[in-house]
C-alpha cells in the first residue's frame, strides 16, 4: 500500500476476486484485539445496537441467543436504535440538524437518560455495537463511502475519524466499551462499500482500548451472495440475517460460545419482514 497508510492496514489488505481490493479489518472473524472485561459475564447489563437498515431483523435473533446463554432469563438487554438509511455521516451531522435529530436525537431520547422512553426497567446502556457504514460520509450527501481505493490514506483517514466522532458521541454518554462491524456485501456499490473496513483498521490502529473489532460481516455476507440476501440482491434475507445474529453472539461470548445455541438459531424459522415492521412500529411507541 502507498500513501503512508498504517503499517498494520497494510498487513490486512486482501485481494477479493471480482471485487478488486479490500481489506479486513482487526484480527480474526470475532476477534476483540485486545483484553477486555468479558461481555457475557452474567452481570445484568444493556447494550446499544447503532445501525442502519440491514439490521432490523437480526438483533431480535440475537436477544434470543443472549437469554438462551443466561439460562433463559434477560440479563443482556439489546436496545436496538437502528434507523433505516442512516450510515455515519448521519449519525455525527451537527446537532441542530435534521439527519442527527432523526438519529443520534432519536436514540438519545428513545435508550439514554433517566427519561428514556423505550428501555423499560433495563439499566442504563454501556456497551454499544455498531454495525455501520461509511455511505454518506463525512457528509449525508455523499453517495459512496471516503475510501476509494485501497491505498487511499487520504479516505481512510476521513473515515476513521469519523467513525471516532460517533464512538467519542457515545463515550460522552456513558457507553464504555464500543464494537464496530461494518456494511454488509453491497452489489454495485464496490469497491467502496468493501474499502469501509480499511477506516476501521486504521480507527483500531490508533489504540484506544474501549473501541473493538466487531465481526467482518462483509466477508461472510460477500460469500453468501446472493443466497443469503432479498430479490434486490442488496438488503438481507433470513438467512442473511442469521449470518449476522450468529456472527455478534460469537463475538460478545467469544469463547464460551455454545454451539447448541448457534444451532437452534438456524433450526428455528423467522419472518425477517414481520420482524422489521415490529421493530418499526415499536420504535413509533405503537405497542
């Protein structure tokens, strides 16, 4: 790679046949890349699900699996603040705007604060999971991510600081521990949407102990399509949405992962669109 990007970005870019770049970002699928305090370690905790709308429907599969690791009972509450067609640059727009007002606001209001109006009785978040994109950012009017090419340091900066803005966003309201995945496999959208994940690498390079690796869904999702994605070839499916569920569990249990667990996932059977008209009318406070 050229351009004076990070030695360790350099480490991790990949040749992805048809794809023509890319690069994984942090260690192993599910890695941390540091020691951490462990997730799952059955103190009763909640945690904030920041995404956009690919994510509708796996985060209820994964609360599923949460209260299957727990013995059957809510110790891990997943608050899920995703808002459809919302990547970063929405998220850390200026607060008087309408694209934060719609997301971060909405968030803040709907999970944060001892007047959140949907987290019930489950205790304030510190834990958030970003599953994210660099689509329309720094700006909301960009159409594609910063990161053009794989030896682009010029975009992948712009990209790791704004993925810092939105960890910092967060840190500022008592979210102490931040796992990051990023966009899914997207048709059409290449080599940008792949690229996302050299921002991610050089954020992680900076070494901040609270931001994390999240899982690589852009592999495991590129491998999978398009059966694992809808007629449109760019939004997931149920098993799409498997995908994600099993790839976040496996990171927050890393090793005490149960396979049991995994299993029953995908023996069990799911309307992903219910699901999402569910998350959508509980979101607008409809029941």
């Amino acid at each position: 790679m050229t351009h004076g990007a990070p030695a360790r970005i350099v480490a991790l870019v990949c040749a992805v046949v048809g794809v023509g770049g890319c690069a994984v970002a942090g260690g192993a699928d599910g890695e941390a890349g540091s020691a951490v305090d462990p997730i799952l370690d059955g103190v009763e905790k909640s945690i904030v699900l920041v995404g956009y709308s690919t994510s509708y429907a796996w985060p209820g599969m994964l609360q599923e699996m949460l209260d299957e690791h727990s013995g059957g009972t809510r110790v891990y509450h997943l608050l899920n603040a995703v808002i459809g067609g919302s990547p970063v640059g929405r998220w850390i727009a200026a607060p008087e705007s309408e694209d934060y007002r719609e997301t971060y606001g909405a968030m803040s209001r709907d999970f944060f604060g001892p007047e959140a109006r949907l987290r019930g009785t489950a205790p304030a978040p510190t834990i958030a999971l970003l599953q994210q994109s660099l689509q329309r950012t720094p700006t909301p009017a960009t159409r594609l991510g910063p990161v053009t090419a794989a030896d682009d340091a010029v975009g992948i900066e712009v990209g790791a600081d704004a993925l810092e803005k939105l960890v910092m966003q967060l840190r500022d309201d008592g979210i102490e521990q931040v796992y990051i995945a990023m966009h899914i496999y997207k048709e059409g959208y290449e080599p940008e949407v792949g690229n996302e994940r050299l921002a991610l690498a050089a954020l992680l390079d900076r070494g901040s102990d609270f931001i994390l690796s999240g899982p690589d869904m852009w592999s495991r999702t590129y491998r999978e399509h398009p059966e694992a994605f809808t007629e449109d070839r760019l939004h997931p499916n149920e098993r799409g949405a498997k995908i994600m569920a099993e790839a976040w569990y496996r990171t927050l249990a890393g090793g005490k992962a149960r396979q049991d667990i995994i299993d029953a996932l995908h023996e069990r059977t799911y309307d992903v669109d219910a699901m999402m008209n569910a998350y959508l009318a509980w979101r607008r406070d409809e029941g």
